[in-house]
C-alpha cells in the first residue's frame, strides 16, 4: 500500500512526467521559444559568442532563443539555475570551462553538481587568452614582465574577470611559472576588469581573445603574449608565452548544456542542431573575428573533454592552494 508520503509526492511527480516531451512528441520539438542561460554580463566572451550562435541556432529549430544573462560566482549562479530546470528541452544555457571542470575544485559547496546535473550537448567555441599590461606598464615581453613584476616594492594588481574561471587560473599558472607575485582581484566579469586595466588600477590582466583584442587595438592595453601553443593568427606579431615558457598552454572553452534528465531524443536533436549552427561557414568566420574558433563537438568528445581538463585543473588549483569561498 503507498505511504502517504509516496502519495502526497505522487501529483508533482505526475505534472513533471506531464511536461516532458515523449519520444514521439521530440521530433515536432521545439514547439515554443527556448531560453539561453548565460553565467556573465553582457558584452564578455560567453555573451557575445552564444548570441551568434542563437542567432543561427533559431534558423535549425525554427523558434526565437532568448538569451537570459544571469551573471554571478564564475558562472555558478546560471548554472544553478540550469540544473535546477524542468528537463523538457525548452531551457539550455552556456556552460564554461569553470563550471564543468574547475569549480568543483575551487568551491568547497557548489549548488549543482557538475558531474550529474547536466547533459553536455557540444562544445561550440575555444579561444586563448592576451596577456595584457596597461600601458603605463614598461614591458613588451613575458620576461621582462616577470622582471618588472619581481622588481616592485609592492605586488602589482592582476585583474581577473572572476574566481575559478579560466583566465584567472592561467594567471596563477603564469605567476608560478615566472617565480612571481600580484594582488589578485576578481571581478563580476570582463566588462568591469577590463574598464580598471584600461584606467590604470589594475596593471595587468590575462583575458580572452575575443574581449581583449578590441582594448589591445584600441591602444587602452598592450598585449605581450598570448596563451595558446603557438602565436595566433589573427595576432601573427604576438609571441606566444610558451616561446618563453616551454608547455604554457591555457584555452577557455564554452558548451552547451541542458538539465539532467533531458529526453534521449531532444539531447540529440539539439546536439545535432548546435554541431550544424557551429560548423556553419558564416558563424565560424564571426567566432574568428572574435579571436574564437568555431568547434562544433559532438555530445561523446565533449564529455572527453571535460573528464581531461578537470583533471589538469583540479591538479592545478590543489597545488596552488585556490580558493573562491
């Protein structure tokens, strides 16, 4: 005989089977308009790449996608949100490199977790990072700048666009490495680090490509090194930091993610519509002129992904001691 805890749980648990699409029901999916979860401000990397890709996501599902920017604890509280989410295919949202495989390291409670909550759809974009000084700053090279870092009688301040996200670990792994120190200071976002780096009150920052370039080529920041293995070519000028550092390597990458429990059916339908939107000729050459490129993974490389870069980060953020709490 049900308990009457069993049958007091039974009308919700019945309204929740009610919404999910049935197999039959994925192939007419999606039949109103989707919303897009963001973790940062508008104008930062996430924003500005997942907004070309709804733009074209719209044309392969055939409905409006609203991007909803909910920005907050390195992307946590949007990926909170997401977890928490009705499984029936009409929320989604951007997962970064942090949420996925560096914040369960650095958070000692996370509100999700990131290894259960969600059903990783496709890894759509990668990019580097700048590493940047104001230009008060006198260096023009990763040496001289852990040189001019060295020799301060007070530790410089190296903005960061949050606690846990990619840029302010390969700030740390960078700091290691040149034998160094700063005084880190995490922001809510690019936006806001960027605007003090370019007013001086921070003096170096490490950033991505696709909200660096514009404050590197408007003369507000200079760049003396990028984060990938080899120079970039959209910056062929730019030394990379592993030409100074042999095996600096750092990438920030974003994903798209649903909650747990999404139908079979609508996970791959979504994926295969990510994959196209992607590979896409048109978003691809918008993603590189954003210094990003356009991957277009599928649902099984994604979860691979995740699994080696929690790993290396975990490894990482252990022996420096990070924290975000």
């Amino acid at each position: 005989m049900p308990t009457r805890r069993a049958l007091v749980a039974l009308p919700a648990a019945l309204a929740t089977m009610a919404a999910l699409p049935s197999p039959g029901k994925a192939a007419s999916w999606p039949e109103r308009p989707l919303r897009w979860l963001v973790g940062f401000p508008p104008g930062g990397a996430p924003d500005l790449l997942t907004r070309i890709l709804a733009q074209r996501l719209e044309a392969e599902l055939g409905q409006p996608v609203v991007v909803e920017n909910r920005p907050g604890a390195a992307g946590n509280l949007a990926a909170a949100a997401l977890a928490r989410a009705a499984p029936d295919g009409l929320t989604f949202g951007t997962l970064f490199a942090a949420t996925l495989a560096v914040n369960r390291h650095v958070y000692r409670s996370l509100p999700f977790d990131p290894r259960r909550d969600f059903a990783l759809i496709s890894e759509f974009a990668r990019f580097p990072s700048a590493v940047m000084v104001h230009p008060s700053v006198p260096v023009s090279s990763v040496a001289e700048l852990g040189a001019w870092m060295r020799a301060q009688a007070a530790p410089p301040i190296c903005a960061t666009p949050g606690a846990g996200v990619i840029p302010h670990l390969a700030t740390e792994m960078l700091l290691r490495r040149l034998e160094t120190r700063c005084e880190l200071v995490h922001y809510r976002g690019n936006p806001d680090a960027l605007r003090d780096l370019a007013a001086g009150r921070a003096q170096v920052m490490v950033d991505a490509f696709p909200t660096a370039l514009p404050l590197v080529r408007d003369g507000r920041a200079r760049a003396v090194a990028v984060t990938s293995p080899r120079r970039s070519p959209l910056t062929p000028d730019l030394p990379a930091v592993a030409e100074t550092l042999p095996g600096f390597e750092t990438a920030s990458w974003l994903a798209v993610g649903a909650p747990a429990g999404l139908p079979e059916a609508v996970a791959a339908r979504l994926s295969a519509a990510v994959m196209a939107a992607t590979r896409d000729p048109d978003t691809a050459r918008r993603f590189a002129t954003l210094g990003a490129e356009a991957i277009g993974s599928t649902r099984e490389e994604l979860a691979t992904r995740v699994a080696a870069e929690d790993e290396r980060w975990g490894e990482l953020v252990r022996a420096a001691g990070i924290t975000a709490d």
